[in-house]
C-alpha cells in the first residue's frame, strides 16, 4: 500500500508562488505540473492573488495551461482595475492535469511589492455516466445502465442481455439466470421492448428450503397464442412454469397470469420464442413467504405460547401445563417441551398432553395414621388429614392436620409446609381407672 | 404392696416389672424409650449391673404372664451419678434411668407417666398411689400387680419416724432421710410399699387434667407397713433437670 500510495497523484495539494507570501523575485519563469488521479478532473482555487497588474498580463503573469492550450492568464489585484483576477471562482481543468507558469519581468514598480498567489487544488469526480461516448460522442457511455464510482464507472445490462467485451456494450444473453434473493424482478428480454425472436431464456428461481415462492406478474403479458377452440395455444411463444413435482404449466395470450402461488421453493421457468410472430413480453415480482405449519390444537390443562394466527417456517412453540398438571409425551413425563415448525411444513415434534400431578403416598406418620377427604389417586388438590393413634397419642398443640397436593407434588399444610406432625405420646392417662365406691 | 388391692388391668398402664440377676423390683415407663426406676435395683454392692442381666416386662398385670414374654432389650443404664449407697445406709439419688433398644408402641396397657415440673411442692396429706409386684401382708411375693393409695406425710413427721426408729434399732443402721427423699403412708401401719416394689411409682393425680404424674419412686423403709413408719421415696421432682438432660445426651 505504501508504493501505490507515492505512484498515485495527490487528490489535494497546494500551490505557491516563489518566497510567498513574501513579494516574489524578478525575472522569473516558473512552471508547475499539477496533476490528479485518472477518473478525476483537477479544480484549482485561488486563496490569494497579487501580481503586477498590465494589460493582458504582458509584464508579471500566472498562465494556467491544458495540454498546452491556455485556459487562462491572470495577474493584478482582487477588484483591480488593471489586469485579470480570477476572483473566488475555482478553475476546473477538463482533464486529470493542469499546468501553471509563473512569469515575471525583471523589475518591480516601487512602492509596492507584489506578494503572487497561492492556491490549492483538490480532484473531483467525473460523472463519466453523463457525458458522451468518448469515441464519437454519438451515444451514451454505457449502452444500457451505467454506473459512476470515484475516479471511474462501470456499465451493466439489464437481465437478458450481457455485457460485451468492450465494457460498454450489451449483447443479448438470458440463459442460466438462477434468482435466489428472497424477492426480484424477472422479464423478458428487452422489455417492454417487444422480445427479439429465437429466444430460449431460462430463469431459475431458487430461494432457501423452508420458504415458498410466488410469482405476481404485472398486468402488462403478452405472448403471442394461436388462438383455438379451447382457448389459446402456446404453440410458438411460451413462458413455462415448472414446479417440482407438478406438470409444468405454459403460458400465452394477453392476459396476465396475475398472482400465481407455487407452493415450492424453487420455479424454473422457459421462455421461448421462434423466428416469427409477436410477443410484447412480459414482467413478474417474485417474493417468498416461510412455509406454514398447522396451528396447534389446544391443550388440555395446558397452553400453546406464543399464540399466533399463524405458524411458519422456523417458528417455535412451547406448551405450559396449568399448575398441577405435568408435560407428557409417548407416555413419559418430560421437563419441557418446545417444537419448531420445520421446512416441510411439520412440526418436529408431536404435541405432549399436560396430566395432573400427583403427590405420592402421604408419608407414614408414626403412631397414627392418614384419611383421605377429597380427591384421588393422591393428586393435584386431594385433600388429607393425619390423626395420631387417640387416646395413647395426640398432636402437638397447634398442629395441622389437613394436607393438600400442592402443585410442587408435596403435601402441604395450610401454612404451606410440607412437613408433617408428629404424635406426642400421652401420659398419666389410663383408659381404665380405678374406682371404688366403698367408704 | 401391703394392705392394697389387685390393679384391674390397664388401669396402671406405666408399670414395668424388672427382673435383676433372679430379683424382682418395679420400675415406670415415662417415655417411648425410657424407664425409670430406683437406683438401688441397678447399682449392687457398688457396681452396675450388666444390662444383659436386667430383664424389662410390661404390659400385663400378671408377673407369671410377664415372665413368659420376650423382655425389651435394654439399650444403656443410666443411674444417677451422685448414687452412692455401699452399706445400704445412703438411699440418697436413689434414682436410674434405663434406655430401651426400641421404642415402644403406646397402648391402653402400656402408657407412659407424667413428669411433674421441677421442684413441684407436694402437698401432705395428698393421697397417691403406689404399685407393683413386691411382698404383700402375707408376706408372700404378689404374682398380681397390687396398688394402694397412701398419703404424702409432712417431712418432721417422717422424720420423727426416722428418729424413732434409729431409737428402738440402735444397732442397726437406719438410712439416712434427705431432701430428695419425701415419705408417705398411715401411722398406724400395714398399708405400705415394700420388698420387690422398690423402683416403681409412686403417683399423684394433677386436679384440672385428672393425669397421674410421677411423683416418687418407691425406695426404702424400716419394715413394711409398721406402725409409726412410712414408705420413703425418691423426690422425683427434684430431678427433671437430671432426666431431662440424660434423655438428650443419650
């Protein structure tokens, strides 16, 4: 980089009179070569100005040459009578150099003492689209589009045609297009130019697996048809669509085809034209959309999130079961569940049902026992209560008794704990007591 | 028990027939694994006996039926540690506790005491109750639990008691009566614990709950139901603090 940097021209510069700003020597001729990169014109402006001032410059003069013909001469003051002052008005070079020659005679009128110049130049670009063809300047630059870029340009063609060697020029050319944008513009070569004869383009559009591609073609079809009794034939000119796994379908006549969907993520289509007849051609917008999956059926005790319209291609869901139920799937519980909606349209997963949960056997309390109140089969919100073995055992003053399955499938008292009472042992109690009635 | 009543069943549900190297004694249940009882049944001639040796029956009122049962094991012996008794004269601490190996499972024959809390005032003249296996008026070994409620008696009294005998006995050494001891019984004798009773319970009844309580432990006296002589008990008032601390360290 650091080579190319010193072998390219400067893109800005300054440029100064000899001793500037102090009054420059007498008898003097000077010359400089200012030069740009290719691509750029050189625009040079004046900051200062100050050279004797004579008619047309004939003692003191700044001449500014391309290729070797004046462009201008100046000497003077600003607002000078005398003279030629280029004022605040850059100078624009028609090419990519530029040349000055400084030229003095060999005495200074006193009192004054003039100061010279000094300028600064800087490259500008060309706008190579906008003007004429450099060779005859009969046409554009660029047969069909033309692109500008610093320092250069660059030509393209439109679909159907390519450029030729020269850069410049366009040749027809419409096969082996393979489109795989997620949407683009397809026509025929040409238009809306009529289609030049002996045409076979073809166009593949082919976008990544998962989305679906339709074609909109613009009002404006015209393929030439033979017409018959069963409508038209496309016997000569024809636009071809064919979809994978589906018979392919040719089109004709004057009427647009309009918004066709195709389900598949890859369209070939064949344009054909013989040597005869007429087709105006034709235009489509393709755009693509993500395959769609079935919405999910709803869960029992449970939920599908997010919950929208509808599903496509790379869309993932989750289901949630309600407290107290668990996620279940082939018969096994599972910790989650989430499923994406997959390039064909499936989703990768089955949908788990959500079954309640249930808290187990209630733990053995020692010295009593447990009756069931509500619910079964130990699950979700049963309801049980411990009772110690009376009258040899009680609970502690204060205890609870009740427990209910609680979501987290223990049991908890209403205080939220799962533990469970204790039964203290009663003492100095006997279930049968002395008695005696004699006195 | 002298002078008492065979005990209906289940009607004394906290009472525990030990068997000690073939002699008999009393003790109490005051917890799913823990018996108390007399310190003298574990401690003879100023050693432990080995718990191998100690037999536990509960459950029946019938000591031949209670012989013939499988005794509970017995995890640990914990007499008490001040319980220093070489000439029989020292009935001073007179007080054990035994662990058993499993808990036991409460039911109407078998129930644990009360523990009264720690240094309960005992009223006199308040009637208790004591029991167990020991000789009765005939002098003949009791083979059905018998009871007799007796009387708290004020401590000078037991005292005098105590005087009076040493009087009448001078070549005998009487034990010594201390405040860990309370005495209770009938002045004009024959209604009293004695031999085979000692370490059982000698029991009060709390008024609001109607619950029996572990008042004393049955521990020494001059004779059996003598005249002008009382039962002498262990205090067991005096040592909640002692129980309460050997049955968590252990």
């Amino acid at each position: 980089c650091w080579r190319l940097a010193r072998s390219l021209p400067a893109l800005h510069g300054v440029v100064q009179s000899p001793q500037f700003p102090q009054p420059y020597p007498a008898a003097l001729s000077q010359q400089w070569d200012l030069s740009v990169p290719e691509g750029y014109q050189l625009q040079l402006s004046f900051t200062h100005l100050d050279i004797e001032p004579s008619a047309d410059c004939y003692y003191d003069s700044l001449t500014v040459l391309y290729d070797k013909k004046v462009l201008a001469k100046f000497c003077g003051q600003e607002n000078s009578a005398d003279g030629h002052h280029p004022g605040n008005r850059p100078l624009l070079s028609p090419g990519n150099r530029l040349t000055l020659v400084l030229q003095t005679d060999d005495t200074n009128p006193e009192p004054h003492q003039h100061l010279g110049f000094s300028a600064h130049y800087q490259a500008k670009d060309i706008d190579e689209c906008s003007a004429p063809d450099p060779e005859d300047g009969s046409g554009p630059l660029c047969s069909q589009l033309c692109h500008n870029t610093l320092g250069s340009y660059m030509c393209s063609c439109r679909h159907g045609y390519e450029l030729r060697p020269d850069q410049r020029t366009c040749v027809l050319s419409c096969g082996g297009g393979i489109f795989d944008e997620p949407e683009g513009t397809l026509s025929s070569p040409g238009y809306p130019d009529p289609s030049p004869h002996g045409l076979a383009c073809q166009y593949v559009i082919s976008v990544e697996p998962g989305f679906i591609v339709n074609l909109n073609f613009t009002d404006s079809f015209h393929i030439e048809h033979i017409g018959t009794q069963n409508g038209p034939s496309c016997l000569y000119h024809w636009l071809q669509v064919s979809i994978p796994d589906k018979e392919p379908q040719k089109l004709c006549g004057g009427k647009s085809p309009g918004l066709m969907p195709t389900n598949s993520y890859t369209v070939q289509l064949d344009y054909h034209t013989d040597w005869a007849g007429l087709s105006q051609g034709w235009s489509l917008h393709y755009t693509t959309q993500r395959v769609q999956c079935a919405s999910p059926s709803s869960i029992t005790n449970g939920r599908v999130t997010p919950n929208f319209p509808q599903y496509y291609y790379r869309d993932y869901i989750q289901v949630r079961c309600d407290p107290g139920y668990k996620l279940m799937m082939d018969g096994r519980e599972i910790k989650s569940y989430a499923s994406m909606c997959q390039k064909n349209g499936q989703w990768h997963l089955s949908l788990p049902e959500c079954h309640i949960i249930d808290c187990g056997e209630p733990k053995a309390l020692l010295n009593g026992g447990v009756t069931f109140i509500s619910g079964s089969q130990n699950q979700h919100l049963s309801v049980i209560q411990y009772h110690c073995n009376e009258p040899f055992y009680s609970l502690l003053g204060g205890a609870t008794v009740s427990y209910t399955c609680a979501a987290d499938r223990t049991w908890r008292d209403n205080l939220d704990t799962p533990v469970i009472p204790s039964c203290i042992p009663v003492c100095g109690q006997p279930t049968v007591y002395l008695s005696g009635f004699q006195r | 028990i002298m002078g008492g009543e065979k005990a209906p069943d289940k009607t004394i549900p906290w009472q525990v027939m030990l068997s000690v190297d073939g002699g008999r004694a009393g003790a109490m249940v005051i917890g799913d694994r823990w018996i108390m009882t007399a310190a003298h049944n574990l401690v003879q001639k100023g050693k432990l006996v080995l718990k191998e040796k100690l037999r536990v029956f509960m459950g029946d009122n019938d000591a031949e039926k209670l012989a013939k049962l499988t005794p509970l094991g017995v995890a640990s012996l914990h007499p008490h540690p001040e319980y220093k008794n070489p000439d029989n004269a020292n009935y001073n601490h007179d007080i054990a506790l035994i662990k058993l190996q499993q808990p036991l499972t409460f039911h109407a024959a078998i129930m644990p005491l009360c523990l009264p809390p720690e240094d309960t005032i005992y009223k006199t003249g308040q009637i208790g109750m004591v029991s167990g296996f020991g000789i009765k008026e005939d002098d003949i070994i009791a083979n059905k639990l018998r009871y007799i409620r007796l009387p708290v008696v004020d401590g000078n009294k037991c005292q005098a008691s105590v005087n009076s005998a040493k009087a009448a006995m001078p070549t005998e050494t009487i034990p010594v009566l201390t405040d860990n001891m309370f005495c209770a019984g009938v002045p004009e004798g024959g209604q009293d614990s004695c031999t085979g009773d000692s370490g059982g319970a000698y029991v009060l009844m709390e008024d609001s709950t109607k619950r029996f309580w572990a008042a004393g432990i049955v521990s020494w006296g001059v004779g059996c139901g003598q005249t002008g002589r009382y039962g002498v008990y262990t205090r067991v008032a005096k040592y909640i603090s002692w129980i309460n601390k050997t049955m968590e360290d252990n």
